[in-house]
C-alpha cells in the first residue's frame, strides 16, 4: 500500500488542478478513474510519476515526501514559440494571427503547415530586427482603455517566463484560448496571475505548465482613430458650462 503523504499529495494535485477523478486518469493513461490511487488500493506507478513530471511539473521527491519543492523547474519553464516562419529568402517574417485563427491557435501551435493559411508580411523598421514577432487581433475589452475589440498588437516572442514584467502587456498562449494580458509572479506561489486592465475583469492564477507561448507586445495597430482630443473635448466641456450659467442668469434675473 502506498503511504499516506503520497496518496495524500496525488489527491492534491488532482484537486488543485481541478480535475476530477475520470479526468485525471484520461490525462495520465489510467483506465477509468484515479479512484484507486486516492483509496490506497493501487500504488503509483512509474509511467504516472514521469507523466505528473513531464505534464505538471511536478517533483516526484516531493511526491514521495522526500522534498518540499513541490514544482521543478517552474520559473525556466519555456515559452519559446513552437514555430519560427521565414519568407522565400529564409528571413523571419511576421504571421498575422486574427480572431478567428487565434481559436485554432493553441491546437496548431506546433503544425507548420497550420500557418501557410495565414497572411505574414516584413516590416522594414530597425525596432523589427534582431527578433521574432507575430501580429494577433485583440477580442473583447478586457484591455481597455489601453486596446480596443479588433486592434492588432505586434508582439515579439520571450524564450522564458523569467523574462516577463509586471509593466508589460503580453499574448499568452495556453492550451485552449489566445489572450492579451498582464503578467503578475507573485513571491513565494508557484502560480502565475493574469491581469486585465479592465478592472471589471479579476486577476486569475494559472500554473505555468498551462503556457504554450508567450509574445511581449511591444506595438498596436488600431483602427478607431478620431479626431476628437482631450484639448477639444475639455474646451467643449467648458462652453457647455458657460452655457448653462448663461441660462441659469437668465433664470433668476
């Protein structure tokens, strides 16, 4: 029978991770639940330890209770893009990735015949060299004020989570969904905070595993400008309230 901290921690995982019993075993190649483990009826097998590992990240001296680091590796875990495109002339060029590829995105990500479908183009500016970009089409308004539903961001790739900061904005690519967000490491937590600027969105915690990709966003391309400024806006804020004095005087006189 396996000891009781193991069983104890493999439950853990399972419930931290917010699976159930039948999804976790389809995760981890056991047939039908991990009902048995979490009973202590059936011990932990190695190809479940190396899948904990290899999927989770998780220690299997922690598992075992022989180390309190629960995580390897989290903070070098890498984000390096899946696929790096080139033009005919073997240059890195920028795919355009809009709303509606971005849902087929994370399933693709490792596809290279997956992103001939998509527009790519260069862009002959010294900011552009020296690194891999991607263009990706902003949805919703989690981002306002600072993007609006359908601008494009120009990001560039980061090899590593080490690499973000908190005043930053970054597309994030998990396993199932393309977002724009900020970036938050908190001391001491293995997990990783999303940010919206929007503040009608809350901050979550994910696990860095859940990371496919991560792109800087260091431009954006918006198609919503007018001419309207703060100047224009604040002179007619003030005429309008000259007006209303002027009315209010011709009341009382």
């Amino acid at each position: 029978m396996e000891n009781e901290l193991t069983i104890k921690r493999f439950a853990e995982i399972r419930r931290d991770l917010g699976f159930t019993q039948a999804e976790f075993a389809d995760r981890l190649g056991i047939s039908n639940t991990t009902a048995d483990i979490e009973r202590g009826r059936t011990k932990l097998s190695g190809k479940v330890v190396a899948e904990l590992l290899r999927q989770f990240k998780i220690n299997p001296l922690w598992l075992f209770g022989e180390s309190d680091e629960k995580h390897l590796e989290t903070s070098r875990t890498s984000v390096i893009p899946k696929v790096v495109t080139v033009d005919s002339a073997d240059q890195d060029n920028m795919v355009l990735v809009n709303a509606k590829a971005a849902a087929g995105y994370p399933q693709n990500i490792a596809d290279t015949s997956w992103y001939q479908q998509l527009p790519a183009f260069d862009l002959p500016i010294p900011e552009f060299r020296n690194a891999t970009y991607r263009g990706f089409q902003v949805e919703g308004d989690s981002m306002l004020p600072n993007l609006r539903p359908n601008d494009w961001v120009l990001a560039r790739a980061i090899e590593h989570i080490d690499h973000v900061s908190p005043n930053k904005m970054y597309v994030v690519v998990l396993q199932d969904s393309v977002m724009v967000k900020k970036i938050e490491k908190r001391p001491n937590s293995n997990n990783i905070t999303l940010v919206s600027l929007n503040q009608n969105y809350p901050p979550y915690d994910i696990k860095p595993f859940q990371i496919q990709e991560i792109w800087e966003v260091s431009s954006k391309l918006t198609f919503t400008v007018d001419a309207s400024t703060e100047t224009g806006l604040l002179r007619q804020l003030q005429e309008s309230m000259e007006d209303l004095k002027r009315q209010m005087g011709q009341g009382f006189s």
